[in-house]
C-alpha cells in the first residue's frame, strides 16, 4: 500500500495517509489554509485528516503515487 506524505495541520509532523488505487480521497478546502482530507475505500468514508497541504498539491502527489 502506497502512502501520501503530507503534514498535520495542527503539530506539523509528517503525516502519512494510506493510499492505494481503490481509495477516493475527498478534499475540502477549510479555514486558514487547511485542507479536509476523507480517505474513501469502497464508497465507505474511513479516516479524516486536516493537513497544511492545498488540494492542487495533494493531487499532484496522488499522481505520483499511482506510478
């Protein structure tokens, strides 16, 4: 399984989330720069993340993941 390292909003510790081809991930943007990141496997919404990362980074990273 593939992660997406990204940085916690709050400690801005490394922070790595699961990822593999089956996983939707949901972004939203939040207040103050943050970014809402839903792990979604199977249609089933798993585990949220606030990161400091903007949904164009984290789709960029998603892409490399996928290789």
């Amino acid at each position: 399984m593939a992660r997406l390292l990204l940085t916690d909003f709050h400690t801005n510790e490394p922070l790595a989330v699961p990822y593999t081809p089956q996983t939707d991930l949901t972004l939203t943007d939040q207040p103050h720069g943050a970014t809402r990141v839903v792990v979604v496997q199977n249609g089933t919404p798993r585990k949220t993340f606030l990161v400091q990362e903007t949904p164009a980074q984290i789709r960029r990273r998603e892409d490399i993941c996928l290789f």
